[in-house]
C-alpha cells in the first residue's frame, strides 16, 4: 500500500524496529529475495495493473508507483517481466488515435 513511498533498507528496518543488518537477512531468509528487490518486484506487479487498464501513461505509472523515472521502471519491467512497460498497454483503437 505504501509503493509509491521512497523505501531504503534502512527505513525499512525502522519501521520494523530492528538493524537493517538484521532485518535484511532475516526478510531474504523469509522471502528468497533482498528487501528493496521485493520492494522492486512489488512496484512492477502494481505497474502492471495500472498499465493494463489503458488511463494511464508509462511515465505517469512510474511516478505512481514509486520509481522516480520511467527508465527504472523500464529496467525492472525487462528484469522481472521479459517486456517493456508499453507491451502491458491495451491495444489502440482508430478511436483512440484520432485524438
């Protein structure tokens, strides 16, 4: 609920009120993956769904999910998913392009 939010292991580690030593460790134990790459995976699943419904840019998805530019969201898009962002877009329609 909070993606969009900055995140840094430590503040994580705040939050969770242990060392972020610890809390990195014991969070990959529990998950298989770091914090912030699970952070990462969340934002791209979300981005994914906002993308799908057609109301909103790349760019503008990005911002709402927490990346601070559209090329991160680009590089974690190929990294978790194989594709760009853009082939998660619905397909446009002559409707659509006559804007």
């Amino acid at each position: 609920g909070h993606l969009h939010e900055t995140h840094t292991l430590t503040s994580l580690a705040a939050r969770a009120g242990i060392s972020p030593n610890y809390f990195g460790q014991s969070f990959k134990a529990a998950e298989g993956v770091p914090p912030m790459t699970y952070v990462y995976d969340q934002r791209v699943i979300r981005a994914r769904g906002l993308l799908r419904t057609g109301k909103h840019t790349a760019a503008e998805v990005a911002q709402m999910v927490g990346f601070t530019e559209q090329s991160q969201l680009d590089y974690h898009f190929r990294r978790i998913l194989s594709n760009a962002p853009r082939d998660y877009l619905p397909p446009r329609t002559k409707r659509d392009n006559s804007r």
